[in-house]
C-alpha cells in the first residue's frame, strides 16, 4: 500500500483497534448530538419567530429538513463503504455498510412521516405524487433491499458484499432526490439552503436549522459506533480478542 | 483440443439456451397466461366503462407485463445453477460478461417475446385506440430489454440465496421506476396527440447504457454471489 496513508488508518481497520476507539468516541458523539440537539430545538420551537403564512407549522423543518439531508448523507456513507469493501474486501467497510443502511432506513422513514404530517395542514393531502417525494420513497425501498438482500444469505459476509453491490447500483438514485426540486417543477419547495451563496431563510431560523443538521450528523455517527461495535463482537466471537473481553479481562 | 472462437461460444450458448427453452414449452406460456387474466381482472374490479379503461389501458399493459417478466426472472440461472452449468460457465476461457449476455438475450426472447405479441390483445382488452398502438410496441420493444437487463444483475446477486422471489420484487421495483415512467409517458403523450418521442429516445438511450454496463455488472455480481 502506497506510503501517503498513514499508519493509524491502517490499524483502525483491524476489528479489535477500531472496537476500542469506537468505544472511547461514542460517548463524546453521543453528548454533543443530544447537546446541540436540545439548543437546536429551544432555538427552533421557542426562539424562533412564527412564519408570517404558516404559522407554527413550519417548525416541523427543524426535524424534516436535517433527516432528509440525513437520508441521503447516510446512502452516501454507505456507498462508500461498499466501495471500500468491494475493491479491498475490508471487513470493518462491510460491516459499516450494513450497520448504515438500517439508520438511513429510519432517516429516510422518518422524513416521509414528518413531510406527510406538514403536507396534510398545508398542501391538504398526506401524499402527492410529486418528484422529490416520490424519490425519497425509492430511496426507502433502496435501503429495505439492501437490507433484505443482506439478511438473505446464510454467510454474512458473502451477504455483506452481494448488498454493497446493491447499494453501488443504487446510488443513481441520490442525485436524482437531490436535484428533484431543480429538474421537476412540481409541488415540493425549491432548496432553501445553499453552500454557495445566501441562504433564503431568516437568521433567527437558520441558526436552529444548521445546529439541528449538525446534531443529526453526531448522532449518526454515535449510532454507527454503537451499532458497528456490537455487530463486531458478533462477527469475530470465536476469535481471541473477543473471548478475552467476555472472560472480564483486560481486552488486547 | 483448441478453444472454439467467441463467436461459435456465443451462438452455442445463445443455441442451448433456446432449446432448453423450447423443450419446456409450457414454461414460456405461462407469463402470457398471467398478464391475460391480470389484464382480465381489471375491468372486473373497475367496471367495463370504456372510457376508463381505455385512460389506464397503456398503464396496465406495462405494469403486467412487467410483473410476469418479474415472475419469470427468477427462472433465469435457477436450473444453471442447480446442475453446476453455471459454474463451468464462469470457468470458461470466454469472457463471462459476454456468455451472461447471450443467457439474456437468450431469456429476453423466450419471456419478453411471446409478452410483446400478446400486448396489442391486452391493450385492445381494455379499448386503446389503434392508432396509438405502435407507440406501446415501441415502448415495450424497448422497456422489456431493459427490464432483462436490470433483472439479470439483480438475480445474479440473489443467486446464492435460498428464498429469493419477493426479495426480487423488493430490489428490482424501486430501480425500473424510471423506465415505467418513460415507457408509460410516451404512450399517454401519443394517446393525448402529443409528441411522444422525447420518451422513446430516453429509453432507447438507456437500453443503449445498460447494454454495455448490465453484463459486466451481472457478472462481477455473478462472481460475489458464487464465492462461498
């Protein structure tokens, strides 16, 4: 492997390293997600002035909005993982892809539910056939594949690798979520927040949402330690390292 | 004993396939048999108003359609890979994209065909005008070969699976949304007068994509799904 990857990202891809580091990060993760989650949501639902036409509804951005960047952030990281495991069979991508899918399922889950909640009082319908949603729901079923493809094989690795396949097929789909407002004109919102340039939203509304988006992303990341490290104890428990940690000793 | 040439590879597999195909006459009848009695339902469930039927007729059509080729894809390496044929297939000197091609194109003929023949029944089932007939034919000539496509990866992944015929349903649906929205687009644009060719062309641009991609993703997922 080439000299510019340093050392430590090597030893990290050894189960039992990245067991330990997942273990000392996720509390630090954990405490500042719920942290600026909580200053997000008093920003958001209290300080926050009312819209001048919808009212308090709108505050149903603050949960809809990060989830759905969520959504397709998660469908990225895993993308990228299957990458990772396809080209250099790296167990530890395996099992961050597989352990993504189930939290970007609930991202994306939770994003339909929040937006079908807002739709009803302002667009009077649950649902609508419109291009963003409709993506968004592929991008549901996506997830479910991936996840059922991953269960469906007796050897989990074997099943790791068939559904990063399938999660690299799928990944057409994302721009098409992302630029759905721009391509089709049809009844969900334009973008609103930009990278570039200003956004189209007050201050007193975009503090909250940027904070509520990062909190998103910590949990996130919280989640995946969480849930990587247990899949790995099941993965590896008739190895060494394992055995030494359910006998009580000090671990490797 | 030397290598045959790619092409006589080819035409070997693509001749096997076909016959395998026609000693099992009875298999190939059955997807046309299910989209007629889907096709029949359907004036059942809704009432035989000609008006209506003839607004979903398009719709109808390419929803079954796709559906029995759905059912069929299952059969595409299943009896391959139960007699080890499949294996001596990825062991073979040819390159496996290329015989995995001809195993499509081969299923192709014998499902998605004999479906296109019987489209302009169903849709004159449910009333399409005959002047917008070609333009489903087109559609289908295209959308079907595309669907094979899509399918065959999908399959070659579930291929080391016990239980894989819902799981089927559940990968491939979300992916040929797409081409449903083309293939279906150009049919209401030619019913309502339109230009429909914008559509077609999309497809056909598609099938042009997948024709090179498809077979060597079917055959990298091909090669994960075999390696226990």
């Amino acid at each position: 492997m080439s000299k510019w990857i340093p050392l430590w990202l090597h030893k990290l891809g050894s189960p039992p390293i990245f067991y330990r580091f997942a273990g000392v990060l996720r509390p630090w993760l954990l405490t500042l997600a719920l942290l600026l989650g909580a200053v997000a949501l008093y920003g958001g639902l209290v300080l926050a002035p009312a819209d001048y036409q919808q009212g308090d509804a709108y505050r149903i951005i603050f949960i809809h909005v990060p989830c759905a960047s969520m959504s397709l952030v998660v469908y990225g990281v895993m993308a990228f993982a299957s990458f990772l495991a396809l080209i250099w069979r790296i167990k530890l991508a395996e099992v961050v892809a597989m352990q993504s899918a189930p939290i970007g399922a609930a991202f994306t889950f939770i994003t339909l539910v929040t937006g079908s909640l807002w739709g009803k009082p302002m667009w009077g319908t649950w649902w609508t056939w419109d291009a963003r949603l409709t993506s968004e729901l592929v991008l549901l079923f996506l997830y479910l594949g991936v996840i059922g493809l991953y269960h469906a094989f007796e050897d989990r690795r074997q099943g790791a690798r068939a559904a990063a396949f399938l999660a690299l097929i799928g990944i057409v789909n994302v721009p098409i979520v992302h630029f759905s407002v721009n391509w089709w004109n049809t009844l969900h919102q334009g973008a609103t927040l930009r990278l570039l340039g200003p956004s189209k939203i007050a201050p007193a509304m975009l503090w909250p949402l940027l904070t509520m988006m990062a909190a998103t992303q910590l949990y996130f990341l919280a989640s995946l330690c969480g849930r990587v490290r247990s899949d790995l104890l099941d993965l590896e428990s008739g190895k060494d390292w394992v055995r030494k940690l359910a006998s009580g000793s000090r671990g490797p | 004993m030397s290598a045959p040439s790619l092409a006589q590879a080819c035409a070997a597999l693509l001749r096997r396939d076909l016959t395998l195909a026609w000693r099992r006459r009875g298999d190939i009848a059955m997807p046309v048999l299910y989209a007629l009695i889907v096709t029949t339902l359907f004036p059942f469930a809704l009432g035989p108003e000609s008006a209506l039927l003839q607004r979903i007729a398009s719709g109808v059509v390419l929803v079954t359609v796709l559906l029995a080729m759905l059912l069929a894809l299952d059969a595409l390496f299943r009896s391959d890979i139960e007699d080890g044929s499949l294996e001596q297939l990825v062991l073979a000197p040819q390159p496996l994209a290329l015989m995995l091609a001809m195993k499509i194109l081969a299923h192709w003929l014998a499902t998605a065909l004999p479906l296109i023949v019987v489209a302009p029944l169903l849709a004159g089932m449910l009333h399409l005008p005959a002047a917008v007939m070609p333009v489903l034919l087109y559609s289908l000539l295209l959308a079907t070969p595309l669907l094979s496509l899509l399918g065959a990866v999908l399959v070659a992944l579930t291929a080391g699976t016990r239980r894989s015929g819902m799981l089927l349903a559940l990968m491939l649906l979300p992916l040929c949304v797409p081409v449903v929205i083309f293939a279906a687009g150009a049919v209401a644009a030619a019913q309502q007068g339109l230009p429909w060719l914008a559509p077609i062309a999309w497809l056909a641009a598609a099938l042009v994509l997948l024709l090179v991609l498809a077979p060597l993703a079917c055959a990298a997922a091909l090669r994960i799904a075999l390696d226990a």
